[in-house]
C-alpha cells in the first residue's frame, strides 16, 4: 500500500503555529459548537448514531462534538489526554463529562460502548493508527458504530497545495528549521484499508468540511485564499475556487473524510 502524505511543521522557537494549533479560549467555545450544525458530517451523525447506548467521542478536545450531541439526546462522553483542551472545555462546562484519557488506552470494559466517535485523531500517531484503531474495536459492543474522520489526499491537495508544502519545507530546512511529524493525509483507498484490516465493515463515506460560505479544507491549505475578518472564511478568490471544485464534486477540495464504520 502507498503511504499517505505527511505534514510536517516547525519544531523550534520562531514560528508561529497553524490554523489547527491555534489555542481557542474557552468563551469561543460556544461558537464552535454552534459550527457543528454546519459541518457536512453533521446528518451522518443523526442518521447513524444509536439514539441510546453509551457513545464514547476519544480525543473530544475542547468537548465540542460531546456538547451538541449531548444537546441533541444522545449519551456521549468524552476523553481527552491534552491538559490544556481539558480545562478550556472544564472552564466552558464544569460538568461537561470529559474526562483524562489517552485513546490507545482508554481504561474502559471491553464491549462497552454502543458507538464510538473519533474526529480528526488518528492522523497524528506517525506509527500508524493501527494500536487505536485496535482500542476502538475492543470498547464497542457487537456491531457497534465507529465514526471517524482523517484529512483526505484530495486533488486540489496532490496538485497544488501539497506542492507549496514540499518546497516550503525544503525553504525551511535549509534555513535550519527542524520539522516534526504533524499528521498524514490519506487517500480514501489507503484508510479503507485499514479500517478493513482492523476489522471494520464501512456503511457509509462523506467529505468533511463546512457548508459554504465556511471551508475548512481549502481555508487550512492557504492563507492566500482566507478571509482575515473571520475565521474559517475565505476570501473571493478562495470562495471562487470552492465553487469551481464544487461544480465538479466536493470531494476535490473537502478538508477529510468521515467513515461510518460497523465492527465485523
């Protein structure tokens, strides 16, 4: 099998973070939650998640997901092993039920949760998502539901975008910038097979991004394309190059996929 993509960022002093390590306070937290209604994923989750039963969000960061759903019905609980997304999401809700948990060791009975949900997680272990993968299989009941989501190789990304990276990469290390490991970006081929060799039968794919006039997608892939007014907006020429993807298939520019998946 092919190997992802890899993103690699700064590991020194000197650089400022990404679009994905901004560190968000706790009051913005409601608005991320209210973003979750405007994700594309969001009628997957109503469609495919048992309305009782134990759901497990690992790796629930600042515990945005738990909240809407919770918000919706359903029993879902958070774990999360970063101290600093814990008490953002602590200081937005005391009683929001997220607790200190690494997802490659969750400390929870086997068959134990009707449904597990992990949302942009499994990209970041370098190793390969196999050993959480592994964890998720053995915490869900019988034919429990696994909703997952990875950055997706798309084609905006493998012809242009994932171009600039390299050469910026190439920039850097010869300025004697050192680089650490990020995340991958699979193509959907390369993550449906793990997913079968963990032993997952996939019901259901979708792009995940947000509806228009928000992306997520092309807005993380360029700062020349986003709106500096409003985060997760972009600008006219990042809105006319959505549209022109869009025409063809969401597929060519979404941010990651989700993954409906069945324990086999």
């Amino acid at each position: 099998m092919s190997r992802p993509y890899r993103i690699l960022a700064p590991a020194g002093p000197g650089e400022a973070p990404g679009i994905l390590g901004r560190v968000v306070q706790a009051g913005d937290i409601r608005g991320e939650i209210e973003l979750c209604a405007l994700q594309t994923i969001e009628p997957l989750f109503r469609a495919y998640l048992p309305p009782t039963g134990k759901i497990l969000e690992a790796g629930a960061g600042r515990g945005r997901w738990v909240a809407y759903l919770r918000g919706l019905g359903y029993d879902v609980e958070g774990i999360e092993i970063s101290p600093e997304e814990l008490e953002a999401a602590k200081s937005f809700d005391p009683a929001i039920p997220i607790t200190a948990a690494d997802v490659l060791r969750t400390g929870l009975p086997d068959r134990s949760c009707a449904a597990v949900i992990s949302l942009g997680v499994l990209e970041h272990f370098e190793e390969g998502p196999a050993q959480a993968l592994g964890e998720v299989r053995r915490i869900l009941a019988d034919g429990g539901l696994f909703l997952v989501t990875v950055p997706t190789q798309n084609l905006a990304r493998l012809l242009i975008f994932h171009r600039i990276k390299s050469a910026q990469n190439l920039l850097r290390r010869l300025r004697g910038v050192t680089l650490r490991f990020d995340e991958y970006r699979y193509t959907r081929r390369q993550f449906r097979r793990l997913l079968n060799d963990a032993g997952f039968t996939i019901l259901a794919t979708a792009p995940d991004d947000f509806l228009p006039p928000r992306c997520m997608g092309l807005y993380n892939d360029s700062r020349f394309l986003q709106d500096p007014a409003a985060r997760w907006r972009l600008n006219l020429p990042g809105r006319c190059l959505r549209s022109l993807l869009d025409s063809f298939s969401p597929w060519l520019s979404c941010s990651g996929t989700l993954w409906v998946c069945r324990v086999s």
